[in-house]
C-alpha cells in the first residue's frame, strides 16, 4: 500500500491524522517525508496571552524593600 497521510511532530513523536490513521494496518510500510515550512510562530492563543502579561510581573508593585525586609515587617 502508498498512501499520503497528514500529521505533525509534537516533540516526540509523529501523530497521524485520526482520518488517516484509520487506513493503516499493523505493520503497514510507510515513508515519511518531512516538510520544512520555514518555523513558522504559532498563533498565541488568549489564554497565552494572558499567562505571559501575567508572568511578566506587570501587575507586581516594587516597593525597593528586599524579600528579607519585607518578611521582618
């Protein structure tokens, strides 16, 4: 069998579309090519918009007083 199949890379391993992936046996052939597209950025998603503005320490008010004066207080 030579099919085409869609899929991605998440870091460890290949994950085949769920439509494809229905058309493979066990122990099937297959040669996989990969595409360049050029690393590309993902779209931030809202929420990690927010996570990062909220990591940034944007919202943290320095006061000048070290972590130890502050605890003394």
């Amino acid at each position: 069998m030579l099919a085409a199949v869609k899929g991605y890379y998440d870091g460890t391993q290949i994950i085949v579309d769920e439509d494809d992936r229905r058309n493979l046996s066990i122990g099937d052939e297959l040669i996989i090519t990969v595409l360049n597209t050029g690393k590309r950025k993902k779209a931030e998603t809202r929420i990690e918009k927010r996570r990062k503005l909220i990591d940034s320490g944007a919202f943290v008010t320095k006061t000048g007083r070290s972590a130890e004066e502050i605890d003394h207080s």
